[in-house]
C-alpha cells in the first residue's frame, strides 16, 4: 500500500439535483462509509451558484471513487494504488459504470416524485424540500453486515463499527490527501472485509473489545454460516468470494424467498432483512418498518392506533407496510426513504433557504457523520451549499471539455430521463428548472 495521487481531473456526468442529491442520500443512514470532506480551498464568496462544496469518498476493493455534486452536474474521479496510462480510460468507464449501478441512475426519479405526489397529497408537500433522495444498490454483504451493527444503535456508533470492521479485517489499498486546502490529515482507506476475513471464531472477542457488544456474536456467527454453506473461493474477474456472489443471487429471488433466507442469519430480525431487501437486493416495494415508520402511518395515512411508541408486533408491521404500500404503489420503499428522511428532526431545516443542507463534520473535524439519531445532523456551516444556492438561480457557464480547474467533461447522456416540453409561462418553467425537470440552457461548473 503507498499514497497514490489522483489520476487527471473529474469528469462530469449530467445529472439534475432532482434526480441525485448527494447531501441527503449519502446521509439518510443508507450507508455508513462515506468520508466527506468541505472544500475550504474555494473561496465561497466567489463560486458560481450550486459549485460544488463538498467532496465524498468511497473505497472499492480496488478503488477509491471521488464525487462532487453542481446544481446539474455529478462531478467523478478515481483513485487507484496503481494504474498504468495505457488502461485509466477503461477503468474510468469501470468507475461510471459503478456510479450508474450504486446510485441506480437508471430509474427516473423525477417521474416517481410527480406519481407520488399525485397519489399522495403529504408526498407532494414534501417533493420540494427533499428533492434526489433515492435508493442505493449496495453491496449484499456490507450492507447485511452494516444493519446487524445497526440493532439499537446511532449512526456515530454505527460509523465507527463500519470503520473498525475495515481497519482491522481489510488491509489498506491507498492512502490519499484530503481536498487541496484542506487541514485534515491523510486518510488511509480499506476496503470492506470478505465473509472469510470475519468467520473465525476469535473475531467475536476482538470485536467486543472495540465495543461492538452483543453485535460482535452476530457479525461473526452470520459471516461464518455464510463461508460454511457456501464457501470461500475468490472470483478472479470480480474479487468476490463465492459466499458474496451467493449473496447477490438473491436478486433474483421472489421477495418472500429472499426474506427467508436472511432471517436464517444470526442477528437478523423483519426489519434489518427488510432494510437489507430495499437497500441491496432491488426489492424496491419493500418498507422497512420501525417505530418512526409507524408513528408517520399514524399521523399522516389514517392507520388505526396512537402515533405514541407502540410494541412492534408482526402483526402490526404487516399493517403499517400494508398501508403505506398502498399508498405509493410499485416503488413504495422508495417513497417511504423521503418521508422517513424529512419527518426526521435532524432534517428540519433541510432543504430550507435559510439553512444550508450539506453534510455535517464531526466536531473533531473528521469525516464521519455525527448526531445521535439515525440520521445525522445537517450543519449549519456559514458556506453556502448546493441547495441553498439552488434558490439563488444563479447561472454559470458549463464545464469546458478540459478545464483549468481539472474538471473533464464527458460526453455521456443519462437514459431517457422524464424532461417537460414547453408550453408553461416564464415563472412555471423557473419552478420547473429548479426542481431539474427541464434542462437549462447552460449547465454550472465548479471552480
């Protein structure tokens, strides 16, 4: 393992914030890897409106994979240990392909927010307000691993598991600097561990040592089940071992079946299976239900009882997933992400003019997300943000093919994403530019 340095600048993908919004979907509790970093070196007081403000990072197996986010475009870049000249164009297509696979760009985010909003009148409230949030495709494993550690916990302690299952079971891949300008020290990143690396049976006592508690059992015990029943060999092609790619197959199963064969593995109860369905094996009508799920089918959608915390039953559970299910149709797991996310009191001011929606830094100044709630707190940093300059409308010119400022514009349209023909008047189509349903005339690039 060395410190690598990236390779050229980022290449930009066009993408309405409408359509992705980094801030809120890579910190709704999802995932739980993401470094985040502010990009102090800019000066705020000169960007053009929507510039990008953070960076976000994410280790592969065999990278690491860089993100910004501009009003209308998703700016991405690689980093690898070691990469020859002769193949970065093949491995940056790799990254995109990735990115489009993660982030499921495939699936029309704009056209799900109007058919909620016109089956679901609280929906519509809230479609401006909370605008990109959408599911993720996880990896099987790390995702099934991640909600163990999530039974009763936060998302600091959730984080810091995440962390520590990395440090200690995966060895280190790259070491990178932060951000030009940044004063956080150089970050070594590990990729997430194999089922093997986590099945032997002295992990449990190392893992309740670093404060796993009860979950430590878990952790093992589920990836031991997992390596016995169906092996350790490593796919060359895809660096997976041949439990993994048996994790993936469920994919392909029918709900119910996929359902049962997690609720075989220790420490995995209705809801974190659920969480696992929705957020890893494209059961998108999926709706993982807790108390909070509840109380919101209480309070908004006429579901019989008190929004008060009330025993979660299997019977109850199926009321609550039968209700809202109902209420949002085919993409319901979906739906219910963006109303979980904005009912939330660490979103309250999200998406709000007056209060900016980016990530939160640890007090410490590291990466990690904070709060003491399943999501974490949105900041209150004096920097504006891609959403509070949103409402600002101020327009820069796009990113030039190659910029001074290392950004590399990529030819690459996404699929046939719903855009609105004209016909509306001038205040319509500003409202509907801003919500990313109709394209602008010119794109923002970050400086």
């Amino acid at each position: 393992m060395s410190t690598a340095v990236p390779i050229g600048g980022f290449r930009a993908l066009p993408l309405p914030l409408a359509q992705l919004s980094l801030a809120a979907v890579l910190k709704c509790g999802q995932s739980f890897r993401w470094s985040i970093y502010p990009l102090h070196s800019l000066d705020q007081s000169v960007l053009p409106s929507g510039a990008p403000t953070h960076e976000y990072r994410l280790c592969l197996r065999d990278r690491v994979v860089c993100l910004r986010q501009s009003l209308d475009t998703l700016y991405y870049r690689s980093v690898f240990p070691s990469i020859t000249t002769s193949n970065v164009e093949s491995r940056e297509a790799e990254t995109l392909a990735w990115i489009r696979d993660y982030f499921q760009l495939d699936i029309d985010l704009i056209k799900l927010y109007k058919q909620w909003s016109t089956m679901d009148p609280v929906f519509h409230r809230l479609r401006d307000r909370f605008e990109g949030i959408r599911m993720l495709r996880q990896d099987p494993f790390e995702n099934l691993i991640s909600f163990i550690c999530s039974s009763n916990n936060n998302i600091t302690r959730i984080t810091k598991m995440v962390k520590s299952l990395c440090q200690y079971y995966s060895p280190p891949i790259v070491s990178l600097p932060p951000p030009m300008g940044s004063t956080l020290d150089e970050e070594t990143y590990h990729p997430f561990p194999p089922p093997s690396a986590l099945a032997s049976p002295e992990v449990s006592t190392r893992l309740r040592a670093l404060g796993f508690g009860y979950r430590a059992d878990f952790i093992q015990r589920t990836a031991a089940m997992l390596v016995e029943a169906h092996g350790r060999t490593v796919n060359l092609k895809s660096s997976m071992e041949s439990s993994e790619e048996w994790l993936s197959t469920l994919r392909t199963m029918s709900t119910a079946e996929a359902r049962t064969e997690l609720l075989k593995f220790v420490g995995v109860g209705r809801k974190v299976a659920d969480c696992i369905l929705l957020m890893s094996l494209d059961k998108k009508e999926v709706i993982p239900v807790d108390t909070h799920v509840h109380q919101i089918a209480v309070k908004h959608y006429g579901l019989r009882g008190t929004a008060k915390t009330a025993n979660m039953n299997p019977k109850l559970y199926e009321e609550v997933c039968t209700k809202l299910a109902a209420v949002w149709g085919e993409y319901a797991g979906w739906a219910h992400s963006v109303l979980f996310t904005s009912d939330l009191k660490s979103f309250a001011s999200y998406g709000l003019p007056s209060s900016p929606a980016t990530p939160s830094m640890t007090p410490d100044g590291s990466s990690t997300s904070s709060g003491n709630s399943l999501v974490a707190t949105p900041s209150s940093e004096a920097s504006a943000t891609p959403a509070s300059k949103k409402r600002k409308r101020k327009q820069s010119k796009t990113a030039s093919t190659a910029s001074p400022n290392g950004y590399v514009e990529v030819v690459d349209a996404l699929p046939e994403l719903s855009l609105d023909a004209p016909g509306h008047s001038l205040a319509e189509r500003v409202k509907r530019r801003r919500r990313g349903a109709i394209p602008s005339p010119g794109g923002t690039s970050p400086t």
